[in-house]
C-alpha cells in the first residue's frame, strides 16, 4: 500500500534531502521549506529513517484538507483514518504549528484535532475512555495557508541525534548540518578531509560515515519500531542491508584537529561510537597553522561565530588569520560556515558560492571556496607540504 511520507529539514536542506530520498529510489511528490513530501511503502520507512543524513524526522501523512475554520479541522481530522495506526489502548499526543493560516492559535488547534481523533476512534471502537496507556502515536499538524497537514511521527527522538554523541563542546554543530557541509564537499578516498576547528568531530565523523557509506540511524532507535504496522522484521532487514553497504576497506582519512586539546579525548570517543575511529586522525593544532600537504585535500570547518564563543572582535580578528593562513592551502577546497554576514571581507577572500543555512536557530552562510586562486600570488604563497606539528593520533 502506497504511504505519503513527510522529511522535515532545517531550511537550506531541502535540495540534499530531496537527493537522498531519490538514492533511496523512492518518489518525491513536493518540496517546501524545511520539509520534503514523497511517496513510500511501510518498507520505506525505516529505510527513509535509518538512511536520511540531513533530515529531521520522517512523518506518515494521514491526509491534508483545507482549514480555515475550527469546524473544518475537526470535520477534515475526523475523516481520516487514525484506526488504521493507533489501536485501543495506544497515546496519540498532538502538537503542531501555523504558518501564514487564520487558525493562529496552536492551542486551540491541539484541541480540536485531539477531540477529532477521539471521536473517530470512539465510533470505531466503540469506548468513550482511553487509557493511552500503549505504543506513542505522536500526531503532529501543520497548518499552513490554510490547509492543514495530519501526520504521525515515526522518528521518535530527532534524527540528527546519530547516538555517538552523548555529550559536545561548547557549541555543537547539529550532525545533519555538519552532514549536509560534507555532502556538499563530496569526501572521497583520494581526496584528506581536514577540519581544523572540529570540537567534538562532527564534521569529520559525518565525512567519515559518508565516506564508508554507513547510515547514520544504524545503531539508534525510532519511535516506528514500536508500531503494530511496522513489525520488527521491517527495522531487522533495513539494518542488515545498511550494514552489508559499509566500505570496511574505505581509504578514506581525515584530519579532525582542534587548539582545545581537552576536548580530543572526547572527539575520539565520538568517533568510536560512530564506527569511523580507523578514519579519523585526532591531533592538537591551532587553525592558523595548518599547512598544505603534497596530496588532494579539502577544509571543512566551523569557527567560533562570536555569538556564543568569544568575544566579536577576537572573532573578526581570526577570521582575518585564517584568510592570511589558509592561503597556503590553495589549491585544496575549502568550506567554512559562520554566522558573519562580513566573513568575506575579513577573510580577504571572495567566496566562490555562499548558501545560506541554520545553525539550529541561527542564521548561517556557507562560504565554498572551490576555484584556485590567482596564479601570481599562488606559488610563492604555498607550503609544499610536511607533516602537521603535534600529531598525537588517536587511531
């Protein structure tokens, strides 16, 4: 039986997912900001869940309709089939939101839709109490222009919440996000990775498990494995073949360095958790020092955005270090994101594309850095290589 299915994103996103919901093979119906619309089956689901890098949660649609009033949400909530999920004794919360809709209070909505479903499940049913002492159905609406959107979270937890992470530094890059960078970046085996403000290793874990092909809800779990309509052989063989898809001979290697060497204790056991610490060469090393080696490479990174580390002028004063320094790098690629809309001009570098993205809630640019630079200030601005100082691999 065919399923509308919902991938939620952050906004900027929505291209990436869209991509692997068709490496998935699998068909997209829509795309709107912060969420991709496709089409699946009940196979699909721990497929979409296990697989997505760069999506938030992944939803069943039971049904959109328009909603301009209370009355047409109850009447438009009421047809659709819940039965068909929740069973008698299962909870089914309800949250949502409203966008650009005349039914603006989201309180009000979470009621309405609530006394729907009890309605269509009491004439079903035939009882006039429910326990919810069962499976969560966690339905959330999305009101938008006035057409309502009724769903069921399969996720459970948020998807950018891998497992190997329990504890970061003190600005974490969401792992999607730092996903959808090294997506972006393409990290290959005959290309070194090197993020030299890596924290906690996001960045370099998410390349590294791309890299090697392992899928980033391989070793959690997700609201859909309790469901009566997603029995466990479902999540069983949607594991069993992520697993049989990982690279175990992958050549692939990055440099995951960081000024804090307090911190890289913690960035290796990330990447134990993860599965990549044989790709990762975890070492202390301030950004502004970093020197191009005599092979392919690419920089991914996430400086301090003043914002919530450090003060604004120090910020802005590294950002100009880094553009002096990370010259010698050329002709490596290099992806830098903050939250500087002026990045360019203290780099000293114009920037080959910027795409706007979010840091959870804060509004960030992506600046790519792809094209070599001029040739008359290339050679004599390039370090023909050596090995990073203070290496202390962490293999």
């Amino acid at each position: 039986m065919k399923l509308t299915l919902v991938a939620t994103c952050m906004f900027g996103l929505e291209k990436l997912v869209g991509e692997e919901i068709d490496a998935l093979g699998l068909r997209r119906l829509d795309t709107m900001d912060g969420r991709v619309t496709f089409e699946g089956e009940e196979t699909d689901i721990p497929r979409a869940n296990i697989h997505l890098r760069c999506a938030e949660r992944v939803f069943v649609r039971l049904g959109t309709f328009p909603a301009r009033t209370f009355t047409e949400l109850f009447d438009g909530t009421k047809a659709l089939p819940w039965e068909e999920w929740i069973g008698r004794e299962d909870a089914f919360p309800v949250k949502g939101h409203s966008i650009r809709s005349g039914l603006t209070s989201v309180p009000d909505c979470q009621s309405i839709v609530k006394k729907a479903v009890v309605e269509r499940l009491h004439d079903r049913y035939g009882i006039t109490w429910f326990q919810e002492t069962g499976t969560k159905y966690q339905i959330e609406f999305f009101l938008f222009k006035d057409i309502a959107a009724l769903m069921i979270d399969t996720s459970g937890t948020a998807l950018h919440k891998r497992g190997y992470r329990p504890a970061s530094g003190a600005a974490p890059l969401r792992e999607t996000l730092a996903a959808a960078i090294a997506m972006t970046a393409r990290p290959r085996e005959d290309t070194l990775l090197w993020d030299p403000f890596c924290g906690s290793g996001t960045i370099a874990i998410e390349a590294a498990m791309i890299a090697t092909r392992r899928a980033p809800g391989l070793d959690r779990s997700f609201a859909g494995e309790a469901f009566a309509r997603l029995p466990e052989p479902l999540w069983r063989e949607a594991r069993e073949a992520a697993r049989a898809q990982i690279l175990t001979d992958s050549h692939f290697e990055a440099y995951a360095s960081d000024i804090d060497e307090d911190i890289l204790d913690l960035t290796y056991e990330n990447a134990l958790r993860a599965g990549v610490e044989n790709h990762l060469n975890i070492f202390q090393a301030d950004a502004r020092d970093i020197k191009r080696l005599d092979r392919r490479g690419t920089v991914i990174c996430n400086p301090p955005y003043g914002e919530r580390m450090g003060e604004r002028q120090e910020i802005q004063e590294l950002y100009r270090q880094m553009g002096k320094a990370f010259r010698s790098l050329d002709p490596w690629q290099i992806y830098i994101l903050t939250s500087c809309d002026r990045f360019e001009k203290l780099y000293g570098r114009q920037a080959d594309r910027v795409k706007r993205l979010y840091n959870g809630m804060i509004p960030c640019f992506l600046y790519e850095y792809y094209k070599p630079q001029d040739s008359r200030s290339g050679d004599k601005n390039r370090d023909r290589g050596g090995h990073p100082g203070n290496m202390h691999s962490k293999k």
